[in-house]
C-alpha cells in the first residue's frame, strides 16, 4: 500500500508554477554527521528563499545503532565499523529535512525488515529518518517515487521474501527478489525511480565488467520516470537510457555535489534539473558541474 508523505509546504491540488528542492544522497556507509555537514555545505547553493524538502538516500546507509545490529551488516572485515547513526536517534545529529532511504548490499537488514518501511507502515528509524522497505512506491512532496532496494543475485533471482528468510543468510538478505521486481513493474505514472544498482548502458567499467542490471533497465524503460537515481558503484555519474535522465551519486568523502546533490522537480511539467553547484573562484568546477540532463540525453540518444 502506497503512502503519502506531505511535504513542509502544504500540497495544492493546483500544481501551476509549484517546484520542490529535494537532496539526493550517495552512499554513506554509517558517515551520519559528515552527511549532515555536506547537508549544511549544499543549503549555501539553494536559490533565494528556497529550501530542501526532502532528502532521498540511494542505499549502503547502515544506520546501525549498536553491535548486534552491526553484525546483520555484511562487509569485509576491514570495512565492519559501528556508525555514529545513534546519534541521530538521539537527536545530537540533524539533517534539517525528512530523510527517505532504500537499502543497498550493505545494511542492517534483520532490523531493516522487521521496521517493514513506510509503505508498510513502519515508523521512522530515528527522528525524520524514514526506511522505505524493499520495494513499491511513495508520494512526498507531491512527488511519486518507485523504489528498489537490495542488488541482484548472480546465482539465480528467488522468488519470494520467504525463500530468502529460510536461507538464513545474512548475505541472501541483500538481493532483491522476484515479488518484488514484480511489485515495482506493477506501477503506473512515476516521477522517480529509486534502486541501488545502476541500470545497464552507462559504459562504465568496474575492475573488469561493464556495470549495471539489465532488470533495473528495464524498469526504466516500462516505467519511463522523469529521472532516476542510483548508488552502489562510490562513483557519481549521469547519463541517459531509453530518454530517462540517469543520476548516480558517489559516497561519503566525496562531497558536493558527487555525494550530496540538490535537484528541483517541476510539478506542472514533470521534469528534474540538477541545480548548479557552482564555487565562484573554481571555473574548473564551474565547467565541470555546468553538464546538463538535457545535453546528456541528446549525446546518448
């Protein structure tokens, strides 16, 4: 069941001249008070009166609040760490806008399904932090977003959360399963599509292989969303499939914009543009930044 989330400024059934900021996040791998420090350093680029209204989180969050929940988290063993996430649920660390995540290959997913996400009616992990569940669908800020979580199984999809569950596994738990790739194709008329892993198509090489799943391009393809948005790869990237302007952000570290990016969503026609982060004294980064969707999806059509 779907749910809608209403945005700080009151929903109007008359969506004339209405555009909603909203953050899109990278991966943060349990970096909670650096997200909310890149939050406060992407606010400086905000137009004039403007605000974010909702920040959107690509997966590989791990708010992990103590050991037991670390141990549900796989991971090499160098990179098994303890986030700082309770200080969110205590409030010491703030983000100045609800937070909506999907998980990744890397989460505290025992404690993630239990929680169920939103759309099934879970509360928020802490104050203002919002898991979205595994797969389907939410409106915030007026916004319809399809979502994805988990990364595909190379030996095989299985068919269901059950068949996951009796594996017992705390590495099955990262794949998404057929029901719900089958939940998400279901869905009509979305503005984004939310999943970790990168669609197929974006010519990237990852050691040896071309990245990306070719499900997740199909879903962009049936869907057909005026933008989407990806993780995994620690790696902020964008391109376009189908005519579906193709955002992946990178991760923690890599700052504004290639981890934190403010995007504008206009409601009466339907499109996403990436604001310019532009540092006035950087004309590098001025050139570099300036690419836009539209000339993305031209050079690949």
């Amino acid at each position: 069941m779907e749910q809608e989330f209403a945005s700080p400024v009151a929903d109007s059934d008359d969506s004339r001249g209405r555009r909603t900021i909203f953050a899109v996040v990278g991966d943060v791998h349990g970096r909670w008070e650096e997200l909310a420090g890149e939050l406060d350093r992407v606010r400086e680029f905000l137009p004039a009166g403007q605000r974010i209204e909702a920040i959107l989180q690509v997966g590989d969050a791990e708010p992990t609040r103590d050991a037991v929940e670390l141990e549900e988290v796989f991971a090499k063993p160098e990179r098994h760490r303890l986030s700082d996430f309770r200080l969110v649920v205590d409030r010491d660390i703030k983000f100045g806008a609800p937070l909506y995540f999907i998980g990744g290959n890397h989460e505290p997913w025992a404690t993630l399904d239990r929680n169920g996400g939103v759309g099934s009616g879970g509360e928020p992990i802490a104050p203002g932090v919002y898991f979205l569940g595994r797969a389907g669908s939410i409106t915030i800020a007026g916004i319809h977003i399809a979502f994805l979580s988990g990364i595909a199984r190379a030996d095989g999809m299985l068919g269901n959360a059950a068949e996951r569950r009796e594996l017992n596994s705390i590495k099955e738990n990262n794949y998404y399963c057929a029901d719900e790739l089958r939940a998400v194709r279901a869905l009509e008329s979305v503005d984004i599509l939310l999943t970790h892993e990168w669609p197929t198509g974006s010519g990237f090489v990852h050691k040896t292989s071309l990245v990306g799943d070719e499900r997740v391009r199909e879903l962009l393809t049936l869907l057909k969303p005026c933008a989407s948005f990806h993780g995994h790869y620690h790696r902020a990237d964008q391109f376009c499939i189908d005519g579906v302007p193709v955002y992946a952000r990178g991760r923690y570290g890599q700052g504004v914009p290639e981890w934190v990016a403010l995007f504008e969503f206009d409601h009466q026609t339907r499109t996403i543009t990436q604001l310019q982060h532009l540092d006035p004294v950087s004309p590098s980064s001025r050139a570099r930044d300036a690419r836009g969707t539209e000339s993305a999806c031209r050079s690949s059509a």
